[in-house]
C-alpha cells in the first residue's frame, strides 16, 4: 500500500506532459531535468534504504546516479519506491521514467515493459538456517513435508511453482517475512537470488548457503522502461553497453561484490 500511495502522491506532484513529451521520455527528462527512477528499497547490495539513515545504497543507486550525469549536467534523480508486484503499472502510469533494480528479464514481463541488454545474469539459490538437518543439499529441497518460501512478484515464485512437485510453496508479501518464515522453522528454505544471497551470509549467523549443484534456472537482469517510447528505451540501452565497455560496470560490481554475477559483454 505505501508503494501505491508514494506513486500517486508523486504523480499529482508531476506537471501533466504534453502530448508530445508523453511519446519522448528523453525530452521529458532534460526538459524537467529530472530523471524519476524507480528502485525497491529492500533489495540488499542493489537499491537498499537503511531503515534508520534512510540511506540509500547499492550497485544500482550508483549506476542511476552515473546515468543521470550521462543524460547532462544538472540532471536531478528522483527514487521512486517499487518493487516486482507493482512495477509494470508503475512504469505504465509513468510513476517513474526507468526501474533500476536488477529486473529479472521473463517472457512474462518482457510481453509488457521494454528491457535493455542484460547487466547481470544470476541463478537460484536457498538459504536455510545452521541448525537445519532436513536440508543438506538442493535435492533435500522438493521432497515431502518440505516448505519453501518465496517473494510474491519475484521470478522465483513463478520458477518455483513451476519446478516444485513434492514441497510446499508458501508465497510472502516481503522479503523479511520469508527470512522470519525460515528463522522461526515454519519454513526450511527460502529461495533468492545471487545479491541476496551474499547479503544473509555476510549478515545473518543463522543463515547457510544451499546452491544447486549445476545451473537451476539463470535469469539475466536488466533495466526496464515502459513500452512504445524506442528513443528512450535506445538511450538507457546505449548506457548499459557503455558501462560494460568503460570499466564502470566492473567497478560498481566490484564495489558491491557482485563480479561474479556481472555481465560484461
């Protein structure tokens, strides 16, 4: 709900485009100087607000900002909070300009939004806690009596309830509610992706790494504007395959330590 109302309050902030800045989201942008982007603030190591700084941080609020300095001097940003349940009405209704939060890239979403070029490529992984002795290893994952959480809106959940034949799905609102899920022991695992990941082993004592013992299901990443607007969508695209050429990319992964997930070519 705090999403929804965050974009409509900024919405009635935003002066009504004409007609013609409706079709040319580039024009808007440097006209406005304002790039509005949408971001999931609970997305640790890519576009996470500290709940008591209020500071954002990651690899993506470092590119958006390395963006906004390419489109021209001047150019302001806007974070707009989002997340994968809302963000393609969010990118629709113009909430915000571009969503900048390592967008898994599934046929689902790519019918309805505009992805640029992958960025990053990451499998599926579980956590599960220290004490846990049901699961030992990824086959220990679909069996009876096993329950699994996931994110709603998340590509995992999709990827699960296809791939799942004999555990239990749980789907939850957030991604703390999952990581309690599994604390508490109502659930074993819970699936996430390679940022994540690394985020509950540096960051949770509890926590304990399951990967699949080869490629489960490797999902690419991307930045996402809404469809119909090519000159825009060509603009950010030229961006991700400057900075895989430039270093930046490299550097920002390397910052947030995500090298091994990052694409470069």
């Amino acid at each position: 709900m705090r999403f929804l109302m965050a974009c409509l309050f900024l919405t009635l902030l935003w002066q009504p485009p004409t007609h013609a800045q409706a079709s040319d989201t580039l024009s808007r942008v440097l006209a406005t100087r304002t790039l509005r982007i949408c971001i999931w603030p609970d997305y640790h190591g890519i576009t996470y607000r500290n709940p008591r700084t209020q500071q954002l941080s990651g690899m993506d609020i470092d590119l958006a900002r390395a963006f906004a300095q390419d489109l021209g001097p001047g150019i302001g940003i806007r974070f707009v909070d989002s997340n994968f349940v809302t963000l393609i009405e969010d990118l629709r209704t113009e909430c915000c300009d571009i969503a900048m939060f390592a967008i898994g890239i599934t046929p689902a979403r790519a019918a309805q939004i505009h992805f640029t070029r992958p960025y990053l490529r990451s499998d599926i992984y579980a956590i599960t806690t220290v004490a846990n002795r049901r699961i030992q290893a990824w086959k220990d994952i679909d069996q009876p009596g096993v329950v699994v959480a996931v994110s709603r809106g998340t590509y995992h959940e999709t990827v699960m309830r296809e791939r799942i034949r004999h555990a239990r799905l749980v789907v939850l609102e957030t991604p703390f509610a999952r990581e309690q899920e599994v604390l508490s022991g109502r659930a074993d695992v819970f699936m996430t992706d390679y940022p994540y990941s690394q985020h509950m082993l540096r960051n949770a004592d509890w926590a304990r790494l399951v990967a699949p013992p080869a490629p489960f299901h490797l999902t690419d990443y991307g930045y996402a504007v809404r469809s119909g607007d090519e000159r825009w969508h060509a603009r950010v695209d030229r961006f991700v395959s400057d900075i895989q050429q430039d270093g930046r990319l490299r550097t920002a992964a390397a910052q947030h330590q995500l090298t091994p997930v990052a694409v470069f070519d």
